[in-house]
C-alpha cells in the first residue's frame, strides 16, 4: 500500500499545477475561514489495502484512494470553469501524478458531483470526486 502521505503530496502537487499559483489550493482546509474570492479544497479518503486481481493473493495488486476537490469562488463562471478544468485535466489521466516525487497513477477517473451556493459565506461551491487507481 502506498503511504497516505505519498498520496497527499501528489494529490497538492497536481492540483497546484493545473490551478495556477493564483488559485490557493489547501489540504483539508476549513472553507469558513477562506478570505480569498476563488480558492479550491480537497480531502483523501477511502485508503485501504490494496484489491488483488485473480484468484491468489500473489497477482498484482490495485489501490484506490478517492480524494475530493471542492472548488469555491464568488464568481459562479469562475467556479464553473476551474471545476472544469480540474475535471478534464484528471479524468483519465494515466501516468507519473504528483510530479518527480509522486507515484504511478494507472487511471483517474473523475466525477462532478453536485455544484451549489453557499449563503453563509457567499461562494459558489462544486464538488468533484477523484478516484485513483494505483498499482502495487
């Protein structure tokens, strides 16, 4: 299994190169808090052992962590267009994720999931699913 930190480091690294360093990206930041007018969050989950393919153990193994982004701007063009943006830069992406340090993705596959208006802080929000498939 590929250590949770590897995969946090690769998931911040990538999504800081397909935003821009105008776009803050934060790990498992609290959005209340935010005084920026776009800015985008994730968050990993579903870690696990690896699933081996076949009916012995001794086949090649798969992880698949799930990471979501929210993206959050005042602009709901904006919104929209970061979100898209993240979406076609992972769906489908196979190759070296994270950059040098990162690790070999075989597969992401990528999921809009819902987009909203949060009224409290004023700031349009989507919400997309990352699932990672990782060869052990």
């Amino acid at each position: 299994m590929t250590s949770p930190a590897v995969y946090a480091a690769a998931i911040q690294y990538q999504l800081i190169e397909i935003c821009g360093e105008e776009v803050p990206v934060y790990a498992n930041f609290n959005r209340n808090f935010a005084t920026e007018p776009t800015f985008v969050t994730w968050a990993i989950r579903n870690i696990g052992p690896p699933v081996y393919t076949g009916q012995t153990q001794s086949n090649v193994g798969i992880d698949t962590p799930i990471f979501q982004v929210s993206v959050f701007a005042q602009s709901f063009e904006t919104a929209l267009t970061l979100s898209n943006d993240i979406l076609q830069a992972l769906n489908g992406f196979s190759g070296q994720f994270g950059g040098e340090d990162g690790l070999f993705v075989a597969k992401i596959e990528t999921d809009w999931l819902m987009s909203n208006y949060d009224n409290e802080v004023k700031l349009n929000e989507v919400f997309l699913d990352c699932s990672m498939y990782v060869p052990t």
